[in-house]
C-alpha cells in the first residue's frame, strides 16, 4: 500500500512517519494507533494434506472498530 500512495495507519514497518493533520476527523485516534491497522474477517484455504476446505471467520477488533468510528465523516 505504501507503494502506491496509501501506507496503512499504525504501518511502522512500511508505512510513511506523515501524520493525519489535526483538521482531520479522528485524527487523534489514528495517529496514536498503535499497530497496523489491518484485518481479515473471513480466511479460507484447502488443508494441504486432506484437501479440506477450511474456513475461519473473526470479528472486528475493538481497537480498529473504534478508529473506523473516529474516522467517520458526518
């Protein structure tokens, strides 16, 4: 993402240093965020052995729930 223009919030490994300005919405809250910003809510693949095809889904972190909240534009 940081490639194309758009390095992911908490992105310390290959993200930029900006910083969302103070006039931005949540700007606060996502210049603290502490980790990157990302999340899968649904992984699938076929077992390597079995063939089967597993499935795993997971709910939205809280932390990131809370910075999409604080990003909202009203």
């Amino acid at each position: 993402m940081a490639y194309i223009g758009h390095a992911l919030i908490g992105d310390q490994d290959y993200g930029t240093r900006r910083r969302l300005s103070g006039a931005v919405p949540g700007a606060e809250v996502a210049n603290s965020f502490v980790r990157q910003a990302l999340h899968a809510a649904t992984l699938g693949f076929a077992h390597p052995v079995s063939s089967q095809i597993m499935r795993f889904d997971s709910p939205l972190p809280s932390d990131i729930a809370q910075l999409l909240d604080a990003l909202r534009f009203t």
